[in-house]
C-alpha cells in the first residue's frame, strides 16, 4: 500500500524504476497506490492504513514520529503565459486568478506558505491534480501559477518563467514510514530496492560529473 503524490517531480525516474523492478521481480504482490494528498497520507502511514508514502511535504510539516528520507528538493518559480504581463508575485495576485494544485496537495501546502510569507491573498481560477496539468492550464493562457521549476523545465518555450525572491520556496519529495521501519515485509523489500536504484542513480551522476571536471580547454 503507497501513497504517492500525482507529481514526483526530479524523483519520478528513480521511484518509477524501483515501482517497475519491484513488479517484475515480486509479481505475486499486489502494488496498490493511493493520492489522497500529502497531509493525509503521511496521517493514514502513521495510522499503519498506509505502508510508505511519497509526500511533497517538508521534514518539519510532518508527523515527528514518522521515518522520512528527502528524494528531491527543488525551487518554485512563477510560470506565466508567454508575453503576459507581470513582473513579480505581488502584480500577478494583483492582476489575475492563479492556476492551483488542489487544496489537499503538498505542492499547495508550499505555494499557501509562499504567500503567506509574501503577506499576499490570491485568487485562485483552477484546481488541478498535477504540477504538469497547472502548467499546462498556464500554457493555454488562464493564468499564472507557482510550480516546482522542474515543471516548467518540462514544456520550453511554453511558458515563460520568473524566480521567487523567497529562499524557502522549494517543493521536497519525501519518502516517509513507520519507523525505524514498515511492518510488511514486502514494504521493506521496496524500500531496500529504492535505496538501491537511488545509489545508481547517484553513481551515474557521479560518473558524468566526473567525465565534465576531467575535460580541460585545449591550448591556444
């Protein structure tokens, strides 16, 4: 039983390849994944209702008896239509209705907190499922919205982009248990299968990292 939000952003390759592996190698387990939104997830794996879930919560907004483990971390940024005026979060709130996630999400949960750091009231057009249904609703011209960059990075050209000025306007995707560990042993099969592409995925970037420092200009 897994929670997973409608938008893993920078952790969907890792979390979809652990899902798919762990398939074909366990086919006699019975995957069944839930979005119910990120609070009530994180409250249905404490409640043991849920065996992990993947929440787009910060480490200090969930439950402090859960086990969690941060995937991705990445900024929210301002996705507009392309030429649409605005030149920050206070003229856009002032000028037009917002395209949302819906109320219950994580990614909601950060952009509320946006504003409210902001000292800003919005209001709000549309609320959707996933990040990349919101950027798309923006593309089309209904509005602007606060999406985690790697939404935008999705659809170049399709909108256009403006940076936050606040720091702590990042969308997380936690992974989060029961701790010090779920009690289906099939959970913990799962959770050893991710950490395991998660350190490929790692060695892999590693690797390219290492390949980019080890090439030096030519002599002139």
């Amino acid at each position: 039983r897994i929670g997973m939000i409608g938008s893993t952003g920078l952790a969907a390759p890792v979390v979809e390849r652990a899902l798919a592996a762990f398939h074909h190698r366990r086919p006699g387990v019975e995957i069944a994944i839930r979005d119910t939104g990120s609070r009530h997830m994180a409250g249905l794996v404490r409640d043991g209702e849920m065996d992990v879930a993947f929440v787009g919560l910060h480490p200090g907004q969930l439950p402090a008896d859960l086990a969690h483990r941060v995937l991705a971390d990445e900024p929210l940024v301002l996705a507009v239509p392309p030429g649409y005026p605005g030149t920050g979060l206070a003229d856009l709130a002032a000028r037009s209705a917002f395209v949302e996630m819906r109320a219950e999400s994580g990614l909601r949960h950060q952009v509320d907190a946006v504003f409210a750091r902001a000292g800003l009231t919005r209001r709000i057009a549309f609320e959707l499922a996933t990040s990349e249904a919101v950027v798309r609703f923006v593309a089309h011209g209904f509005g602007p919205a606060v999406v985690p960059r790697s939404a935008v990075d999705a659809r170049p050209g399709d909108v256009g982009t403006l940076d936050l000025a606040d720091p702590d306007a990042r969308h997380p995707i936690v992974l989060v248990h029961r701790s010090p560990a779920p009690a289906a042993p099939s959970a913990r099969a799962f959770l050893a299968l991710l950490a395991e592409f998660e350190a490929r995925a790692e060695g892999r970037a590693g690797v390219t990292a290492g390949v980019t420092a080890g090439v030096t200009a030519p002599r002139s």
